[in-house]
C-alpha cells in the first residue's frame, strides 16, 4: 500500500531543478478553493506601491477610496 512516507522517500531523490514542477502538480491535485502561491505573488506585488506618494495625497486617496465604497456597497439596488 503506498503511504505518504513511501512518497516522501521518492521525493527526496528528485533533483532539486525539478522541485517547483512537483509543488505545482500536487496544487493541481488540491481543492481550488485554496489561494495559490501564484496569487499570493501578485497580491504581494503592490506592496510598497504608495510609498512614494505624499502624506497629503496618500490621505485623500484612501479618503476618496473610503467615499466611493460607501456610496457602491450602501445604495439601493432595484431588481
């Protein structure tokens, strides 16, 4: 019967070049409802994106940002 030691026992054999397309094979056997290492990536990718914006601008921004969701998520919707 194959157990998951037998399995770990093969993959340490694997060259390490080949590593990331066995981790990305065993995400493809997982439920999809996990957020992939991928789209981690690029959520991570934005990090630092304002640091060069001002005080002043960064505060309206996020004023503006907060204005907008407001007035999307608190209006009547007709059906």
């Amino acid at each position: 019967m194959l157990t998951l030691n037998s399995i770990l026992r093969e993959i340490k054999d694997v060259p390490v070049n080949r590593l990331e397309e066995i981790y990305q094979f065993i995400h493809s056997l997982t439920p999809h409802n996990k957020k992939t290492d991928t789209f981690r990536k690029r959520i991570l990718s934005f990090g630092g994106s304002f640091k060069e914006m001002s005080d002043t601008d960064y505060s309206d921004f996020v004023s503006q940002t907060k204005k907008t969701r407001t007035e999307l998520f608190e209006r009547q919707v007709n059906l």
